[in-house]
C-alpha cells in the first residue's frame, strides 16, 4: 500500500509539473498572439491615419477650393478687411507724409 501511495504521489506531482508547463507555453503562445494582433492593429491605424492626412491635403488644396468658393461668392481678403480678433490693433506701418512746413533738420542741410 505505500508503494501504491508513493507511486500515485510521484504521477500526481509529474503530472501538476507537465500541467504547469503547458499553461506556460500556452500563456507564451496567447501572449505573443496579442502582441502581434497589437502590432498589425497598430499599422493598420499608422496606414489610415497616413492617408487620411494624404485626404485632408487633398481637401484644403487652394486649387480645389479657389473655384468652390467663386462659385459662393467668396473672394480673397485684403489687408484692410482682416480683422485679429483678440489681439492688440497693429500700428499703421505706412509712413506718414511729411509736413509740408517742417523745416529740414541739420542732418538734411550737410
């Protein structure tokens, strides 16, 4: 009976170290699984955010709506109707004329 008892001691644990094994592999085996889904996941994503920049080129093109907003009419700003909203108001940057009873500095007379 102890050669019995022993024996089945022996199996049971043999068996718990190959169950212990194969859960290890297993767990490597799903892990690396997981890992490469990740990664074709993330180049799919890479891919459609490369060409939903290549896209949005596409869409702000001047070329292509330079005419859709002719066809509205909607014209290019000039420089006077440009308003900064938030921003402190740019000094006028063309030069003021002259007086015409401002006498020549010394500077000038040289």
């Amino acid at each position: 009976m102890k050669f019995f008892a022993l024996a089945l001691l022996t199996v049971t644990a043999a068996v718990l170290c190959l169950l212990n094994v194969v859960t290890a592999r297993h767990d490597y085996y799903a892990t690396a699984y997981d890992i490469a889904r990740a990664t074709r996941t993330q180049r799919e994503l890479e891919d459609k955010r490369k060409q939903l920049l290549i896209d949005r080129a596409a869409l702000l093109d001047p070329g292509r709506l330079s005419p859709i907003a002719a066809r509205h009419g909607f014209k290019v700003a000039t420089a006077d109707q440009i308003v900064i909203v938030g921003a402190p108001p740019m000094p006028d940057l063309a030069p003021s004329p002259a007086p015409a009873s401002a006498a020549p500095s010394a500077a000038q007379e040289h």
